[in-house]
C-alpha cells in the first residue's frame, strides 16, 4: 500500500527550492506534530462487543487550532490520516484562514453497521478523542462516509462531557445545532469562485463546454452550479460509466434519474459511454470530484481539456500530472479547488463563537472574496517563480505556516 504521508513527503521536496524556509522549520514541517491511535469498544445490535481503531493526526497548529474532518472507511490508516491533516494545514493556509491541519479517521465500512451501531462508534469515537480536542485546540468536521447527522451525535456527547454548550468544536453540523448556511454546497461553490477566476485570466468563453468526474456530493453541485453560470456540461460520470450530451445536459434531470436508479446508466436523453471511451471525448474544462488516484497516466494521455480543476483531493497522480504539464494543460491543485469547505466551516466557527448567523448570501460574499484572494496569490507566485500552479499553491502555503512558526520562537 502506498503512504500517503511519504507522498506529501515528496511534495515537500519538490517546493523545497522556490520556498526561503530554513532547514529547521523545513525539519519540523516534515512530521506530525502528535497522532493519537485509539480502540473503541461498541456494543453490537446481536449484544457483543466489538473493537474499532481510530486515528486522531494533528499535524500542525502554528496558524490557529487543528481543523479536519473524520473519514468513516475500511480503508483508513495511519499514514493516510497523517498525510490529510498535512494536507489541511497547507489548505488552510493557502486560503489564509487562521486554522491549523487535522485530521481524523475509523477503519470501518459504515454500510455494514444499522444505525445505532453507527450512533454507538460515532459517539465512542469522540468519547475517545475528546481529551485532545475542542473549539479552540482542535475542532472535527465531515469526511468521506460521516455527515450532518453524525456530526449531530458527536456534537451532543462532546457536550455532554464538558457539561456546556461549545458548537464551535465540531463544524459541518446541522443549521439546528448552529451550523451555517452554505455549507452542504461550500466546496462546490469555491471551486466554482476559483475557475471563474481562471477562466478569466485565460480568456475563455462562458459558454465552455465542462466534463466532471463523480456525481456525488462535491460533482453535481459544481455541474449545477457551473450549468446556472451558463457553460455547457457535456458530460457527468460515476464510478461505472459517463453520459455524453453535446448540446448540454439538464443537471437536475440527471440527478433525479440518478437518485432513482443510482447509476447513470440508461439515462434517456445522453449517450452512455463505457469506462474506457470516457475520456476520449474533448471538453474545455475536466473536473475530477471523485476519488483519489482517479485520472491515471493513461487517462492523462488521452484526455483533451484547456483546464483541469481537481474538485476530489489528489485526483490527479502524479504520473498524470507530469503529462499534463507537458502537454501545457493547467491543473488548479486540489488544496485551492476544494477549500471552500473548510473556508465555510471556518466561517461556521466564527459564527459560533458570537452566536449570531449570517444569511446565505453573507457566507457566499465571504466565501467568493476569501477564494478569489487566494487564487489570485497562487496565480501571482506561479507567474513570478514560474513553476506550476500546484507548486504555486503549496509555496504560498508553506510560506504562510513557516512565517507563523518562526514567529513563535
Ligand atoms: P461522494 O461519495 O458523494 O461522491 C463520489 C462520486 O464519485 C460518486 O458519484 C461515485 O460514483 C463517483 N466515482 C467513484 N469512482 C469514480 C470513477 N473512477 N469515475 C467516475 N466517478 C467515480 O463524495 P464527495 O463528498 O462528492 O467527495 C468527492 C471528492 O471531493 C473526494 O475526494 C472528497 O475528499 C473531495 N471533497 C469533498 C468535499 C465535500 O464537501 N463533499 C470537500 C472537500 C473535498
């Protein structure tokens, strides 16, 4: 298995020559800063007991506490939790909100539970990381596989333990228990904020036709929202196929279809494509919103966008990214794309903390101008160093955290 953390390690490598950072910050940089292994003891619905391991990773909290979510899959490891906690922090400071890198993680296939199982290890969970966490240290949110609901749970044993209320420890949770609005579809709309911005500088039309990968959360509101701004979405796929329409599909339509029959797959009014055509077909702007590792050197090779914006985190390998590089295809690295999220969860916290809710249209002014900052100073670092806009991105970043930890000595 591939460590996730060594593949950080690398990127660290690669900006070690356009950052003046010194060796020591460089050192420190290269390691989480405490990791927390934990075994939570649930009560099964048959009465036994059965033992979860959970991770907690708090790589570096130099700019403000530890902020991640909780990733619920049977795939979850050490290396991987530590990797993604290093990835928030240099998220974080890429959009320059005063939050640090966390992240935390239950090997579990949480289809397999019933949904008291499910409530009994989300609260175990927190139960056991509680010690280490709260709205000022470290403050959880959602991940693949946990949602508003668990968030919900997690929020309400928290509490039950400190014996007040503090919302501000947990974000990502309902608007009933104090989360904000905007935020089921924060990431998208960041995303969103961010290709305008480059679509701009590169001069394209609106009417750009698009291509997204993934048709789960984080793909059909950028589809949605990119089809409300008028470009033309050609194409949407899931995890078994694509479907083509180069007039422009009805997103909409698409997600009812979708939700009906969870698959793509016989949608009436597109043409289907088959795993391995899905790429053939020439769009100006490819999204990748579905998981890791998803376009390949082989996709690389064959694919034939102006723009490629990585909504998913690390959609793009390696491999492929040297391709795309030499084919002159601009990547928009994940650490930009999809930090909407967490801006809105930073956003969730400060209106936590005076107890007073924004509207709507508050968190999506706040949300365009901290995204649309952000990207103008990856653009600007990219265009002065000329280096790619990944390299761009994680020179601002680490910059940002060494700038914050030199202070501190
Ligand atoms: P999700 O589970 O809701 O959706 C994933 C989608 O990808 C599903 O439609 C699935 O069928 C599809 N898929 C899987 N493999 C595929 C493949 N090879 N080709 C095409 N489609 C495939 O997940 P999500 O919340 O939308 O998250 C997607 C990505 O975005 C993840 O990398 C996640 O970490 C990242 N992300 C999401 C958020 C968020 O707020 N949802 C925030 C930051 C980052």
């Amino acid at each position: 298995m591939t460590n996730e953390f060594d593949k950080f390690l690398k990127q660290l490598d690669v900006i070690r020559g356009s950052a003046a950072i010194s060796d020591d910050i460089f050192a420190e940089l290269r390691s989480v800063k405490k990791f927390l292994e934990v075994n939570i003891p649930v009560r099964m619905d048959n009465g036994k007991s059965k033992i979860f391991t959970g991770y907690r990773s708090q790589y570096n909290d130099a700019r403000g506490p530890f902020k991640g979510g909780i990733r619920f899959h049977e795939n979850v490891n050490a290396g991987e939790v530590k990797a993604l906690s290093a990835w928030m922090a240099f998220k974080c400071a890429v959009v320059n909100i005063p939050l640090g890198g966390g992240k935390g993680g239950v090997i579990v296939d949480p289809k397999k539970l019933s949904l008291g199982e499910l409530e009994r290890l989300s609260r175990g969970y927190i139960r056991a990381i509680a010690p280490i966490i709260g709205d000022r240290i470290d403050i959880p949110a959602p991940d693949v596989n946990t949602d508003e609901r668990v968030m919900g749970w997690m929020l309400d044993e928290y509490e039950s333990i400190r014996g007040r209320h503090e919302p501000g420890v947990i974000t990502g949770k309902p608007l009933s228990l104090g989360g904000s609005q905007a935020r089921s579809y924060s990431t998208a709309q960041g995303g969103y904020f961010v290709i305008d911005s480059v679509i701009k500088k590169l001069g394209l039309k609106k009417g750009a036709t698009v291509a997204v990968q993934g048709f789960g959360n984080a793909g059909r509101n950028i589809a949605f929202i990119m089809e409300t701004a008028g470009y033309k979405i050609v194409s949407v796929s899931d995890s078994k196929g694509a479907i083509l329409d180069r007039r422009g599909l009805d997103v909409i339509d698409v997600a009812k279809y979708k939700d009906e029959h969870h698959t793509l797959e016989g949608y009436p009014k597109a043409k289907y494509l088959t795993e391995e055509s899905r790429f053939l077909e020439k769009v100006d702007i490819f999204i990748p919103a579905a998981l890791e590792n998803s376009v390949t050197a082989e996709n690389a090779k064959v694919l034939n966008a102006k723009i490629i914006m990585e909504l998913a985190n690390g959609p793009v390998t390696p491999e492929a990214d040297a391709i795309f590089a030499e084919k002159g295809i601009p990547v928009i690295p994940d650490i930009l794309a999809n930090a909407g999220g967490v801006v809105v969860s930073y956003f969730e916290q400060v209106q936590n903390a005076y107890g007073y809710y924004w509207e709507e249209k508050e968190v999506l002014q706040k949300l365009e101008s901290v995204m649309r900052q952000a990207f103008d100073d990856v653009w600007k670092t990219s265009q002065e160093k000329k280096i790619s806009l990944r390299c761009a991105a994680y020179v601002v970043a680490a910059l940002r955290i060494a700038q914050a930890m030199k202070a501190r000595k």
